[in-house]
C-alpha cells in the first residue's frame, strides 16, 4: 500500500517541479527580450501636434532655405531665429531682402528670395514695405518706416502700429487699426482701401 502513495506524491512534485521550470524558462526569455539590445527611437512630437501656447509663434518659412515649413518659435524670436530653424538659407539666398532683426509675429509668413528675384509683398520677410495684393501694405509685415507713406501717419503713430502686433498679435481685419492709439474712424477710413491683412 506505501509504495502507490509515494509514486503519486513523487508523480505530483514532478508535475510541480516541471511547471515550475517552464515558468522560469519563460520568465528568463521574456525578461532576456524585454532587455536585449532592441533599439527604439524615441523623437519628439512634429510641431503640428503641440499645442498653441502663450509665448509662442507659429511661422511659415519658404523661399530659398534648406527645410521650408511651419516652425514654432518663442514669442519675441527675430527672423534670423525662424531662418536657424529651417535649416539656414541656402547659397542662393537674397539675404539683403530680409530683415533678419525683425522680430516675428505669429502666423506670418516669411519668404527668403533668390538673388535677383523681386520679393513677393504678400510673403516678405521683412523687407520694409510688404506692398503685395494691389499694392496694398500689409500691416502685419509692414515696418514703419513703410507705414509713415499712409497718409496723416507720422514716426510716432507708425511706431504704435508695430508695437501693437507683438503685443495683440496679428491684425485680423483692417479694422482692428481701431485699437492703436491715434486712430479714429476718421483716420482708417482715409487709409482702408490703402492697407491690406
């Protein structure tokens, strides 16, 4: 009668023992993978996933530089930092028609030019006037020595105007000149068909 029991007790450990081991076994190779030289890139998110935050500008970069695209720069970069961004400007660059001091407003467009091409008022990166569509200035673009050619706008209401965009972000509509100090109905009314957004 001892010896069946002890062959079943010995039967029951082996089946334990067994189990056990594959358990190991297992674990080992799960572990041993887990851990092995499985090489994972890790990059960041692409700028269009990250989210609008305050003190920052998204910038449209084109024309003759290595990487054109959207880059999202902080808030008071200048155009030399959206160039850096985009990879540099290529040999073929017309750099004395951009204003690489300028600082950028968000949602602007910047277009680096070849040499001997006129530059594109629409897209300008700076280049004083930003006369596009009709000939008419972009205020979002235009610096103020270019402004100072409306008429009834003088250096210091010019100055206002540039200073408003950093400070408000992008004009929307030609009627938010209505918000630089100085302006009136009057005054916009005499410089609509002249200015442009």
């Amino acid at each position: 009668m001892p010896a069946p029991r002890r062959l079943r007790l010995g039967l029951g450990a082996a089946v334990v023992l067994a189990l056990t081991a594959v358990s190991i076994v297992v674990g080992i190779g799960l572990l041993g993978r887990a851990t092995a030289g499985e090489e994972i890139a890790v990059t960041p998110e692409p700028s269009a996933s990250i989210g609008i935050s305050a003190g920052s500008a998204y910038v449209h970069v084109l024309g003759d530089v290595a990487k054109p695209g959207v880059y999202v720069l902080d808030e008071g970069a200048r155009v030399a930092e959206a160039l850096a961004a985009a990879g540099g400007a290529l040999p073929t660059a017309d750099l004395t028609a951009v204003n690489l001091a300028r600082a950028v407003v968000d949602g602007e467009q910047i277009l680096v030019p070849a040499i001997g091409a006129a530059p594109s008022g629409a897209a300008e990166g700076g280049a004083g006037h930003s006369a596009g569509a009709g000939g008419l200035l972009d205020l979002n673009a235009a610096d103020a020595t270019a402004l100072e050619e409306l008429p009834r706008i003088g250096p210091a209401l010019a100055q206002r105007i540039v200073e408003w965009r950093p400070t408000n972000g992008r004009f929307t509509s030609v009627d938010d000149l209505l918000g630089v100090s100085g302006i009136g109905e009057k005054l916009l009314a005499g410089i609509r068909d002249r200015v442009r957004v």
